[in-house]
C-alpha cells in the first residue's frame, strides 16, 4: 500500500479512512506509518542512519588567523557543527600550498604540514569531541558503531615530500591514508591543474612541465598503491590524473571537484576524467565551493571576469575567477576585485552543486558519486555552508529522485568501497596497518 499523507485530507474523511485501516493489522501498521511519513521525515530518517562522510576539509591550526572560518569564529567542520549536521566523518587533509622548490621551500612544506598533524591530534585527544583517528576502513565503519566521529587523514601536495618519494611511507606511518600530489602550482611530482603565477617575476608557469607525472610522482603513486593508501587526483593536471589512473592498481578518487563542462574552471574534471574514473570504478566527490560551481557557459561573464581581474592588475587568464586574489596588495582594490567578482557570479546555492552531481550520474552512474566540500578554504554555498548543514544534501538529493540507497552510498558507501579496494590491492611485503 503507497503512503497516504493524511494531513492533506480533511478530517472527517481521514476519521474514516484510519477506521477502516484499523480492521486488521495489516490497517494498523499502513496507518502508523501514515501518520508518521513525510518527505522531512523521511529524509532525517535516511540522514540519521547512513554514515555521512565528507571526503575533503582542510585543518585549521588553532590560534592562527584565517580567513576561511565561520563567522563564529570556528571551524566549518568544528565537533559541534559536525554533530548538528549529521557528520560522521570526514578526510582531514594536510595542505600547503605553493612553496619555493629549493631546501627552504621544502622544510617549509614540512614544518606546516606538522602542525597541522598536530591539530588533528588535539582534535582527538579532547575527550568532550568523541572523535577517532580511522587508519582502516573497518575502523571507520567501527567508529560509526560506537557513535563516535572519525577522521581519517589525507595529504595534499607532494611538495611535503620534498623529492623524496619513500616519504609516502613516513606519512602512511603517521597515519596518512588519502594522497593527492599536486595543489596550486607543479612540483617534482606533477603537474598542476592551476600553474603557478609569479607576481613579483610578472610570469606563469607553463601549462605542463613533465606531460603529466615525473619519475617521481610514479614513484609514489606505486607506494601508495603498495601500502593500501588511496589516490586522490583532485588538483592533477588532466594529463597527469589519466596518467595516474592508467597507473593505479586500484581505484581513484577525486575528493573535492566539479564538471568542467558545467563550469570551465582548469581544475574541475573533463568529461574524458569523468568517464574514466567510471570506467576505472572511482568515485568524484562534488564539492559546494562556489568558484566551481559559477555558470560560465556566458561569454559576457567570462569577459567581464577578464576586465575585473585585469584592473585589478593580476593575471586574466585564468578561468578560476578568484584566482590570485591574495596577490593583490592594495586592500581597497582587494576588496573591489572580491566584491565585483561575487557580484558577477551571484549567489550560488545547493541546487547548482546538484546540477553537477546530476551530470555525473547521467554520464556514468550514481555508482561514482560522492561529497567533498573543501571546506575551511573558501568553500560554502547557500544551503551548504558549513557541517551543520550537511541534512540539506540529503534532502536535495532526495527531491531529485535519488534512492535511499544511493544517496547513502554517495555520503560514504562509494568511499569505503575505493577503500576496501586500496586495502586489497595492498602488495607482499607491506607493513601491517
């Protein structure tokens, strides 16, 4: 029998329909779940029992100032906005972005990424957060068991590693499990989606320096492959993201992008990405950031970002509008560049993220879909701001018609399985986790 929603009915006639339910058991239980169905109701109730995992946030180090947190003052996936929302888990990524590619350059790298271990070991260590370090995918699901939220630690830019790329290892030991070679600009790894302008120098990098992966970068995707880790090829340049999927033993992901074809941003994933990482049984997890997510199929908004950015006096040719913005010294022009460029864009809200999740399924199933929200770097959007608002997911999918089942497997299932993959691909000889 199909759900009646009963408060649509007038009340004698649902007098007489609850009477008559109420002839046989069968009726008893058709009318409690009358009563109690509706689409809220229904979708709090799938939020409550699937593991809901975010699979890209950055750390933000305590006492630092930033930029990127709530008007609270906290963290966009601080302990209570997570468990307001329905969190469960979420990949704590150790990021740098670009450095000098010299010994000082490098230590830096280290020095940062250090610190934010130790964030994520404070976040731990405090008894009032209920939180643990998953080092497996049994011990995520595990955690999630006992009612407590997991983090499980990912690793963005090879450029921590400084040319060494046994360094995957000392990280794999730190408990590193998710690793994505590139951030914004190339290294001695790959090559990067966005490459690096020089503002004192007045230059860009070249679009490729090493046609996708070096010697180096295939090092250590064979080392994460070896020790059951998970590549992730969000930032990759596309040559080097085939490359490294025609390389891995087992499954990619990428934790934090978009369709390039909706919205022409350098890192947002090609529709040859896309089918690819179908084909190869990996998982795109979307992500509400605004700068991705922007309509850009109008050639007069990308002149108009063109003649924002260059009177702003910083590289136009980038496709990412905001890119750059840091390189602009003078703070009355800083604030005119951001407060044209969010004028140009327009508020974007949580229906364009599911425009992208819709082409993702269309193109190669709801099989390779899942959320990752890059939150703490400037992601947010209207209705997905930060980890208390992660129910409105769930709801928009289901109002698009998406079933339990995916929608449960696109907030973590779809994540553990590339996991399970890793884990199993693991070579003889490699250390125990």
């Amino acid at each position: 029998m199909k759900n009646i929603a009963l408060d649509r009915l007038p009340l004698a006639l649902t007098l007489s329909l609850l009477i008559a339910l109420s002839w046989s058991s069968e009726g008893f239980a058709a009318t409690s779940q009358a009563l109690t169905y509706s689409p809220l109701a229904r979708a709090q109730q799938i939020h409550d029992d699937l593991l809901a995992l975010d699979a890209h946030v950055d750390i933000e180090i305590p006492g630092q100032p930033s930029s990127y947190v709530g008007p609270d003052g906290l963290s966009k996936v601080a302990p209570e906005k997570m468990q307001s929302g329905g969190l469960d888990a979420a990949v704590m990524t150790v990021a740098v972005g670009p450095k000098p590619r010299i010994a000082e350059g490098y230590a830096e790298a280290k020095q940062i990424a250090e610190a934010e271990l130790a964030a994520v070991d404070m976040l731990i260590a405090d008894p009032d957060h209920q939180m643990v370090l998953a080092r497996s995918a049994e011990q995520l699901l595990d955690a999630h068991a006992e009612g407590k939220k997991a983090l499980i630690l990912g690793l963005q830019n090879a450029l921590i590693f400084g040319q060494d790329a046994g360094a995957v290892d000392q990280y794999f030991d730190r408990g590193v499990r998710v690793f994505a070679m590139t951030h914004m600009g190339h290294n001695d790894f790959a090559d990067s989606s966005r490459p690096l302008f020089d503002a004192d120098l007045g230059s860009r990098e070249p679009d490729a320096e090493h046609g996708g992966l070096s010697d180096l970068g295939r090092a250590a995707i064979g080392r994460v492959n070896a020790l059951g880790g998970i590549v992730d090829i969000s930032q990759l340049s596309k040559e080097a993201a085939l490359e490294v999927m025609a390389l891995s033993s087992s499954p990619v992901i990428a934790s934090h992008s978009n369709v390039r074809a909706l919205t022409q941003v350098s890192r947002n994933l090609s529709d040859e990405e896309i089918d690819r990482i179908g084909e190869t049984g990996g998982v795109i997890h979307v992500a509400p950031f605004a700068g991705y997510l922007f309509d850009s199929n109008d050639p007069k908004i990308d002149a108009e970002i063109k003649t924002i950015r260059r009177a702003a006096g910083i590289d136009e040719t980038y496709l990412y509008p905001f890119e750059l913005y840091w390189e602009i010294q003078d703070p009355v022009v800083k604030a005119a560049f951001l407060k044209g460029i969010r004028g140009l864009l327009g508020p974007i809200n949580l229906d364009t993220m599911l425009d992208h999740v819709d082409y993702i399924a269309k193109r190669i199933g709801t099989e390779h879909i899942g959320i990752g929200t890059d939150f703490n770097h400037g992601s947010g959007i209207e209705g997905f701001q930060d980890a208390s608002e992660a129910f409105n997911v769930t709801k928009g999918l289901i109002e698009r018609g998406y079933s339990d089942a995916d929608i449960a497997k696109s907030w973590g299932g779809k994540f553990i399985r590339v996991w399970r993959k890793a884990e199993q691909a693991r070579t003889a000889g490699a250390p125990e986790v």
